[in-house]
C-alpha cells in the first residue's frame, strides 16, 4: 500500500482542537510528518473540528449544480420540457442529493439556519429551467411533472437512508 502524504492530514475533534499547537500530536507516517488540518474533505464531504461542516457542504452542492445549469441553459434552446426533466434526474438531482440525508438531518436540528435555503433555491432553479424559465412557480411546475416539492423529497432521501442503516448487519461498518 502506498500513502500520498501531500493528500494526508490530521484532524482533531471536538474540544481536543482547542489544544495550543504545541500540545497537538506530531504524527508521521514513513518518517514523513502528517500535517495537522483545520477542515478535511472525505468522499466529497468536508469535516471540521465538531463534524461535517454542514454550511459548506450545502454551499459545495449548490455552487456545483448551478454551475452545471448555467452550462446546460447554453445549450437547451431548443430543447423540449422533457429532455430538461431527463437531464434533471439523471445528472442535476444526483448531485444535488450527494449527501442530502445528512443535510436534512442538520436541518431538522436547527430549523432556523440559514444553510437550507440554498439546496431549496438550486433545485426551484432546475425547475423553471425544465419549464423554460418563464416559470414563477416552480412548486406548481414540481407537481405537473411529478416530483415532489424540495423537502420532501429531501426527508424522503433521509428516510431510506435510514431505513438503510437500520437493515444492515451490526458488524459491516460501511
């Protein structure tokens, strides 16, 4: 097995990050040093010190489906509603719900945070792309097509994940 350690790093949780430097242990892997991180990415996830780092996450999705939008609006023209719905679940929606579960948990602990409302208007967005943008209400376009209004497609997510979770065997850890 062989170590990038340029793509190492360790991350220290919860109370224990507050320790001065000089506390904080030197880690080494074939004598190179591990570098001691404030924020590690995971499998598309970032974590901080008290966890996932829910805000820029929510922010990294936004940000990536609304760049693939703009990239699509280029092109989409002449492009009926429903070749713009088939692109919608196959490419937009899988990469709006890359870690939607874990989102929508955090959202149901703090309902008054302010990092929910970005998801919500990503996907309000892809729905008046697929009307053609001339649509002010993407909730009535949702329901003509057939798709589900943001939060509940989101817990509908987090219920199968944790219906998921619940099936699995106590000893598979993945």
């Amino acid at each position: 097995m062989a170590f990038n350690i340029a793509k190492c790093g360790y991350l220290i949780t919860h109370s224990a990050s507050k320790a001065p430097p000089a506390i904080r242990p030197s880690l080494q892997l074939h004598n190179l040093s591990i570098p001691f991180v404030q924020f590690y990415k995971y499998l598309g996830v970032t974590f901080c010190s008290l966890g996932i780092d829910f805000v820029v996450q929510e922010n990294i999705l936004g940000d990536r489906v609304e760049r693939q939008l703009g990239a699509m609006r280029w092109f989409s023209n002449t492009w009926s509603p429903r070749i713009r719905l088939n692109i919608m679940k196959s490419i937009l929606l899988p990469t709006l719900e890359y870690s939607l579960p874990l989102l929508f948990a955090q959202a149901q602990r703090s309902p008054r945070s302010p990092f929910w409302k970005q998801p919500n208007t990503t996907y309000n967005n892809c729905l008046k792309w697929i009307a053609g943008g001339n649509s002010h209400g993407p909730h009535v376009t949702g329901h003509l097509l057939g798709l589900l209004p943001f939060n509940d497609h989101a817990q509908y997510l987090h219920s199968r994940f944790y219906l998921h979770l619940m099936a699995m065997d106590y000893y598979n850890p993945s």
